[in-house]
C-alpha cells in the first residue's frame, strides 16, 4: 500500500520541480544578461600601455592607453563602452579615475566606478564614449584611462621603499599585448621585484634622473590578476605624505587686498624624519609667512613676478616622526588685479583654482572666501556648502573628499560691492573714537583705586600644569580601558579595580586643580582670562561629547542619512581639535613661564 502510494506521488513531485525550474530560468538569463560580456561579431585587436608613475609624496599614477583596430576587410560593431579593472585589492587606495582621447586629451569620458566585471576579485571600471566608435576595416582608436592611488608606496627603511601595484591590466577580452612601464622618482634605484622572484625581471633604462623599468606581456589573458610588489632606494628626501586636511582663507578687503592663509594638517609616513616641507603658493604670492600653534616658523620663499609660481619651503617647529602628525599655517598676499575683475561699478568676479601644486591626495579640502564688508554674494561655478552672513560680512565655505591634482578645481565667484562702503569702517572708528575719548575726560577726575596685583608663585603655575596634564593622561587611559574592556581584552575584574584606581586619584586631583585655579585666577586680570579661556573650552569638549553621543544615537535609529553623519562627525571632531588645541596652548604658555 505505501509503494503504491509513493508511486501515485512521484509524477506530482517531478511536476512540480519541472515548474520550479522554469520560474528559476528568467532569473538565470537575467544573471547572465547582467554579468557576462558577448564577445564581439569580429575579434578586436587590442594594445595595453601599462604606464606606473611614482610621485614625490606618494602618490601613484596608472595610465592606461588602450589601442583598439581590426584588420583590414574585417567588421566590428561600434563600440560604445569599455570595460576594464585591476585586482579588488587596490580599489580601497583609488582616489579618483578619469578617461580621455588620447589624441586630444580635453576630451574626456564618462567613467562609471566600482562596477562588476563578470568575476569576482576584481575593481571594475566602465568608460563610456561620447558617440560609438567604429574601428571596422582596419580602423583603430586610442583612450587612455588614468588611475590615481594612494598609500601603495610604504617605507622599509630610511632609504628604502616598497611599491604595490597591479602588474597589468584587467580586460575582458585577450589583449596582443601589453607593455608595462614603471617610473621610479627621481635619482631612485631599483633593487628588486615579485617578476625577479619569478624568474622574470624588467628591463632598465634612464630619463633624465628617473629609472624606467620595462616589461612586455604577450599574450595577456582576459581578466588577469596578478597583484605585483618591487623595492627601490633613493637617498633623495622622498616624501610619503598623508595630507588630512588643507583648509585655504581667502580674504577679499576693501582696500584691494587678497589674503589667503593656508592650514595644513599632514602626517608623515616614511621611516625618515620630516623636518622641512616644500610647499608651491600661487603665482606672484608675496610677503609670505608661516607659523603653527606656538608661533612663528621659519619660511625661506622664492618671490619672483606676478605670473611666476612662489617655492616656500616651510622648517617645521618639531621634526615629525613616522606616523606622526603635524599643522601648520602659510600666509601670504596676492595681486588684487590677477584674480579679481569688476565689471560694472558694483559687480565684482573672482577667478581662482580652490588648490594648486600639489602632490598629494588631500582627504578634506576647506576654502572660505570672506567678502569685504557691505559685499553680498552673488553665483559660482561651483555649488558652496554654505554661505553665512552677519551683520556687515559674508563668508562663502567649499568642502571637497579626496581631491587629487587632477581634479577641476578652478572657479569664478561673483558678489555685489558698493564702493562706498571702504569708508565706513574709518568713519565708525572715528565716530567711537570721539565717544570713548569724551567717556575718558569725563571720568578721569573720578580716579578709581588701583587693582592690587598678587604674584603667582611660579611653584603654584608648575602644578597646575602637571596636574591638569596628569589629569588629562588619566582621563585617556580610562577612555582606552572602557573600549578594551567593551571589547573583552582585559578582564572585568581588573578593569574594575583599575577603573575605581584612577576615578580616586581624578577625584583628588579635581580638587587640587580647583584650589590652583582660584589662586591663580586672583593673581591679576591676565592670570583670570587664562583661566577664563580653560574652563570654555572644557565646556566646549563636553558639549562635544554629548552631541557625539547624540548623533551616534540618532544614527543607530536611523534618523540621520550616512552622508549627514558622516558631516556631524567632521564637525564636532573639528570643534574637539580646537578646544584641545587652546587647551594645549594655554599649558605650554603656562609652563614657560615657570622656567
């Protein structure tokens, strides 16, 4: 009875997985439609030139000229993409690609990123042409496509330095050939390479001060992946440079003035201390200065003419080691006529480029343009991230991620000027000048008691010092144990007898700073104010802490888009750095004074 019934099921069972197979198909076409390439009618000849340029700073540039044609009497539909990539590896180190004819290279192409190349491992890319391109009977048509990376240059040593990089390209299709060429910096030499550990190696010629090393790869096989390392050294002071931020003030007076200060924060990455910087300033800067933190640097610039780019290289206060990071502040002049034009009497265009003469990949880019008093904003040729306004100013903000020297970033700015308004600061001060001079002679015969003035002793200034840094150190190291121990490194048991170890000694320390503050907050007005500037910017880090707190709450709920995160974290990390840094100011400044 059970053989009978399981044979009365079995053509209702086979029935069924028939008619789960055929709802499954339109599926597999579509995966298919989507994920592989129709090879073309004729096959197309194709020609890499896989060109890799080391640049002072560690920036690595990959051009990639591809040669498409047929032979003569062959046929070839018109092309109207290309696709192409390189090992999933190094699509984390792609700052920017952009594509071009590479005939007339301001004819650039739409390039589509991080796209699928019908097998996994691999960074796509997808170039689309502006009109088909028709390479039938023995045509052919050159593009090259430009790849800039970051953080494939690493340092060995202090003379040494390792480059990674993908060896060829990744085609779809088979290429005839493919020449690969890698540019080491200058005065650089070559020492070794996975191709040597192979058996293989380049061949090496000279350009001017660069060694060129050469390789040819014929055939090379659709979708190769072969990720490639080679070693050089140089006893030229290469840089590896991560540039954090780069924030640029342009100030526009009434009095026909451009001033433009420029804030650099970087780190070094190379095993050799970096204690100079070259910087490139705008053509015809002038009166060029610099300083950080503690105040003045020392700048050595060459000045030329107004159509000449000024050279600044800039002596850092402390050499930075590796992995360290440092800030510092250029400030110079421009020519008013080279970048300012007015068109009528009132209508005024700024010309300009956002950042120029770089070698790195700047991860935050901030240019403010501050108006003259009495101007208003008109347009730009690029969309601001704000404008703010008060009572008599405007300030214009433009942020940029991850800009590289080969992105656009010339603009014009146009506002609105009256010219009258040059005058109305000087009649203002003159105006309050003559109501504070009036207030003076009429109390001067009131003469009021002088303020006594009770001298710090420099033992009471050391302690406050060594205690607020001590606190501060403490602070940080419960802020490491909570996040080692949320993780499971170190034991709840030992992360609680250390944690009521130092809530003790902060609790005792708190109240030795508040008795030094008092003490020293009386020893005159000057003592007061630094006092003063500690306690707002102490209230400054706890509002930054608590919206910290509140924006990664909303963030969880999902109340806030990643890019609207992402911008409150920047912000309030930027509010932190700038209480921490007037903190560190008023220490320093502190424990001068005491030796």
């Amino acid at each position: 009875m059970v053989f009978d019934l399981k044979k009365a099921l079995l053509p209702f069972i086979l029935f069924t997985f028939s008619l789960f197979l055929l709802a499954l198909t339109p599926l597999h076409a579509h995966a298919v439609t989507v994920y592989t390439r129709t090879p073309p009618s004729t096959p197309i000849n194709i020609q890499v030139d896989h060109a890799v340029q080391v640049r002072d700073g560690g920036l690595v540039l990959i051009n990639d000229t591809v040669r498409l044609s047929t032979k003569p009497g062959e046929k070839a539909e018109p092309l109207k993409n290309f696709p192409m990539g390189f090992p999933f590896q190094f699509g984390s180190n792609l700052n920017y690609c952009f594509a071009y004819d590479t005939s007339n290279p301001i004819l650039r192409f739409e390039v589509m990123c991080d796209i699928g190349l019908g097998r996994v491992g691999f960074y796509g890319i997808n170039v689309t042409f502006h009109e088909p391109i028709d390479i039938s009977d023995g045509k052919s048509y050159n593009f090259t496509v430009v790849f800039v990376f970051s953080n494939l240059v690493s340092s060995t040593a202090q003379t040494s330095f390792n480059l990674d990089f993908p060896a060829y390209p990744s085609l779809t299709q088979e290429a005839s050939l493919c020449n690969v060429t890698v540019t080491l910096p200058h005065n650089a030499n070559y020492t070794d390479s996975s191709f040597r550990e192979k058996g293989l190696d380049y061949n090496i010629t000279k350009r001017d001060s660069r060694q060129v090393l050469n390789h040819t790869r014929r055939p090379l096989k659709e979708f190769a992946y072969e990720p490639a390392w080679l070693t050089f050294d140089t006893r030229d002071a290469f840089l590896i440079i991560d540039a954090n931020e780069v924030k640029r003030e342009i100030t526009l007076d009434e009095w026909g003035h451009v001033r433009l200060s420029d804030l650099y924060h970087i780190t070094n990455k190379a095993d050799r201390d970096l204690s100079q910087i070259k910087i490139q300033l705008p053509r015809g800067a002038y009166g060029v200065s610099a300083s950080d933190a503690i105040g003045d640097l020392s700048v050595v610039s060459e000045e030329k003419n107004a159509t000449t780019y000024t050279n600044a290289t800039v002596s850092l206060r402390a050499a930075l080691k590796k992995d360290e990071a440092g800030k510092f502040t250029a400030t110079y002049l421009l020519p008013w006529n080279n970048h300012v034009n007015q068109q009528s009497w009132q209508d005024f265009t700024l010309t300009f480029t956002f950042l120029e003469n770089f070698n790195w990949t700047i991860r935050t880019l901030t240019v403010i343009i501050t108006l003259p008093e009495g101007a208003e904003f008109r347009s730009s040729s690029m969309k601001p991230h704000n404008v703010q306004k008060s009572v008599f100013q405007q300030t214009t903000t433009f942020i940029f991620s991850n800009v590289t020297p080969f992105h656009d970033l010339h603009f014009t700015f146009s506002y609105e000027y009256l010219i009258f308004w040059a005058s109305f600061r000087p009649t203002l001060w003159v105006g309050t000048l003559a109501v504070v001079l009036c207030a003076v002679a009429f109390l001067w015969r009131a003469p009021k008691p002088p303020v006594p003035i009770v001298p710090v002793p420099p033992e009471d200034l050391r302690s406050f010092v060594d205690s607020y840094e001590e606190r501060v150190r403490i602070l940080s190291e419960l802020e490491s144990m909570e996040q080692q121990a949320r993780r499971g490194k170190i034991p709840r048991r030992r992360y609680k007898v250390r944690k009521r170890t130092l809530e003790g000694r902060l609790s005792v320390l708190s109240r030795n700073l508040t008795g030094l503050r008092e003490k020293i907050r009386t020893g005159s007005p000057r003592y007061a104010n630094i006092m003063r500037q500690v306690e707002v910017a102490e209230t400054e880090l706890e509002g930054v802490e608590t919206d910290l707190r509140r924006v990664e709450a909303r963030y969880r709920r999902g109340e806030i888009s990643t890019s609207a995160y992402r911008k409150l974290l920047e912000e309030y990390h930027r509010r932190r750095d700038r209480a921490k840094t007037t903190i560190d100011e008023v220490l320093l400044r502190l424990r001068e004074e005491t030796r």
